[in-house]
C-alpha cells in the first residue's frame, strides 16, 4: 500500500487533471444543473458524484425522480444503464493486475472505472509498465472522480448563469471526447468491426427498445465480432 | 418529493452503481490479460460503448435534444476526418469538434 501513490500515481493524476478531466467536467458541470432543476440540493448532487460516480446512470436517477418514479424504478434504472461498467471492468482489472496485491484494492479501484478513464486507459496502457499500471490508473481515475465532485457542485450554484449555448456546447464535449478516443484506438479487426456495428445497430434498435438498446446493440455486435475474427478464425 | 427520499434514491443508485463494478472485479480474477476471454469482453464493452456514443449523437436525451441531428453527425463526421488529418490528435480533435459544432448549430 505504502508503494501505490508513487511518481506513477502522481503522473497519473497529472494526466487525469488534462483533457479527460476537461471533457468530463464539461458533463458534470452539466449534471450540477440537471440536479438543481430536478430539485436536488447541493449537498444531495455532491453526495450522488461522490458515491454513485457514472453520469448517464446519474441522470436517469434525476429523469426517474423528475416523474416521482419509486425507489425499485430508480435502483432498476440504474442498474440497466450501468450494466456496461461490468464488462469494462472486467476488461480493465487484468490490465492492472499485480502479482500479492489483496483483491480489495480492486474493489476499491472499481469504484473510478467509467468510461472515460476505461477508454482512455485502454488506449494508452501499452506505454506504461506492467508494473506500474495500478498506481497511475488509480491515480487518473481518481482524478477524474474528485475533479467531477467539484464540477457538480459548481455547475449546480452556477446553472442559470452560463449562456445555454456555451452551455450546450460544453455538454457536446463529452461525447466528442468518447468518438475521438475509440476511434483512435481502432487498431484490430475485431474492435473495429465491434465499434462500426454497434454504431449502426444501436440507434436501430433503439426505436424498438429505447431502455435495452444500447446494452442489445453492445452484446450483439461483440458476440458476432468475436465469433467471425476470434473463435472461428 | 421530501429531502429523506431523495437521498434513499441516491443510495440505491450508488449500490446499483457499484454493483457492476465490484461483480466486474471478482470475475476478472478469472480473466487472462492475454487470453480468448479478455478478448471476449473486449468486444462486448468496445460494442456497448460504441453503441452508447452512437445513441448520444442520434437520440440524445438532455440539453442536447434541442439541436439538430444533422448538425450533431455533421460536427461528428468531421471530427473523425481532424481526427485522421491530426494523426490522431485526441485535444485538438476535439476541440475543433465542440467549435464546429457550436458554429453548425448557432
């Protein structure tokens, strides 16, 4: 424990504080004044980034609230939306893996894997070594989590002041962001397949299931590519 | 809505949050960096992700309802072209993303 906020953490949380932290500041910021329209107060938006840190899963708690949806609407919500975070860290935690670190440092680290720290992680882990991945993964993802508890809280007191336009633009960051990352990282046939399908596919199958289509989309395009380039090549 | 509710939402959405997280955590112990599995769920996640994007930029809920699809896949498409044209330049990419798409829209 006494090795982990070494240089590679600080080099992480160095790299976490630039344009990821940016981009997912410009979201947050947004979910402040979401959350102060949705009639949350400042404490209640402080504490949601705090413990529950996944925007999209965020928001369809304050759209659940908005229409006095029960509590077993708003824990089933958020569970479908934030379905995705299983695969990924799935995904992610073998990257990371050190030989004699205890397990609950991975459930401790779990808690910062979104999709913003996955992508750009998994995009850039090969220049890191083995060794120190942990460290500077913490250190960027939780980055990110404390820098979006700051921008919710902010975005809250300063919602209404802002320009809508700025305000729309900034919102418009984030996915942005997410298109340039994957897009850069299309490196195998598999993923790319994967990517270009999905792409296709889920706003097809969202005008049949708007609640399951991303998740649908996801697991189709994933089975079928994974099938064609890796089990059956 | 009463304040107590509120936060009683905002713990079941962190347990339904972390839920994930964790059951991610103790699979992956099953997980080869190297192996068929990891490249399994590789493409399952890549393919949610990608299918979260497209649906932000076609069927967006929030602030971004109000703009257009057109001006959203335009901004995109052309994004991607900076994003080649850079070689792969992720910051200027996507700043130039947010400026086009703010000069499309208004």
């Amino acid at each position: 424990m006494k090795n982990t906020f070494n240089k590679s953490f600080r080099q992480g949380c160095f790299e976490g504080a630039g344009i990821p932290g940016i981009s997912l500041c410009a979201s947050f910021f947004a979910l402040g004044a979401v959350f102060k329209n949705t009639g949350l107060d400042a404490y209640q938006s402080f504490l949601s980034t705090l413990i529950a840190f996944a925007l999209p899963g965020q928001v369809v708690m304050a759209e659940t609230l908005i229409v006095q949806g029960a509590l077993l609407n708003v824990f089933l919500a958020v569970l479908l939306t934030n379905a995705r975070l299983y695969p990924m860290t799935v995904n992610l935690i073998p990257v990371v893996r050190q030989e004699g670190r205890p397990k609950w440092h991975y459930y401790v680290l779990s808690h910062f894997i979104a999709v913003t720290s996955w992508v750009h992680f998994l995009a850039n882990y090969e220049k890191i070594k083995k060794e120190d991945r942990f460290n500077f993964f913490l250190g960027f993802s939780s980055t990110l989590w404390f820098l979006s508890v700051i921008a919710t809280v902010i975005g809250f007191y300063i919602a209404g002041i802002i320009s809508k336009k700025i305000f729309i633009a900034l919102i418009f960051l984030n996915p942005i962001y997410f298109l340039c990352m994957v897009v850069s990282n299309l490196r195998t046939k598999h993923i790319i397949f994967t990517v270009i399908f999905s792409f296709i596919l889920s706003p097809i199958l969202f005008l049949l299931s708007p609640q399951w289509s991303v998740v649908i989309a996801g697991l189709v395009a994933g089975i079928v590519s994974y099938l064609i380039f890796i089990h059956f090549k | 809505m009463s304040s107590s509710y509120i936060y009683f939402a905002i713990i079941l959405s962190a347990i339904a949050t972390y839920l994930p997280r964790i059951l991610g955590a103790m699979s992956s112990a099953y997980v080869d960096e190297n192996g068929k599995i990891f490249k399994f769920v590789s493409c399952i996640s890549y393919g949610i992700l990608a299918a979260l994007i497209s649906r932000i930029f076609i069927y967006p809920v929030g602030a971004l309802e109000e703009t257009a699809t057109l001006s959203r896949l335009i901004a995109a498409a052309l994004t991607i072209a900076c994003l080649f044209m850079t070689r792969k330049n992720v910051l200027f990419s996507s700043l130039f993303g947010i400026i086009l798409f703010g000069i499309i829209e208004y």
